[in-house]
C-alpha cells in the first residue's frame, strides 16, 4: 500500500518537476538567445503560408501555435 502511494505521488510530481526545470532553464538563458528564438518564432508566424500576416497583429500564442503545427 505504501509503495504504491509513493510510486503515484512520484508520478504525480513528474509535470511539475519538468515545468520547474524548463523555467529555471528559461530564466538562465542568454538575454540575447532568448530574444534570438522569440524573433525565430514570430517570423515563422508571418511567412509561408501566413504571409499576409501583419507582424503587429500576431500574438504570442497564435504564434507558437504556428511554430508548433497543432493546437495548444
């Protein structure tokens, strides 16, 4: 019973561990590669097959729904 109260808590804390590591990794970031990859994002979001996308009018998510190819 106690094994298996650990192995759900552990599997429970799986999602939070891995979005603390991925913002801790965020946040140490070289300014200039995270600008670098928000600048890769957003002109993603404004070329090919949204070309006739205004820059100004993209926002975030649309952006990296674009980047991402599915839905977020």
């Amino acid at each position: 019973m106690l094994a298996s109260r650990v192995i759900y808590a552990a599997r429970q804390g799986w999602p939070q561990r891995r979005e603390r590591a991925a913002m801790w990794l965020a946040w140490h970031l070289p300014r200039w590669l995270a600008a670098w990859c928000f600048v890769r994002v957003a002109a993603h979001g404004t070329t090919g097959e949204w070309s006739g996308t205004v820059p100004a009018h993209l926002d975030v998510i649309e952006a990296l729904r674009r980047w991402d190819g599915r839905r977020i």
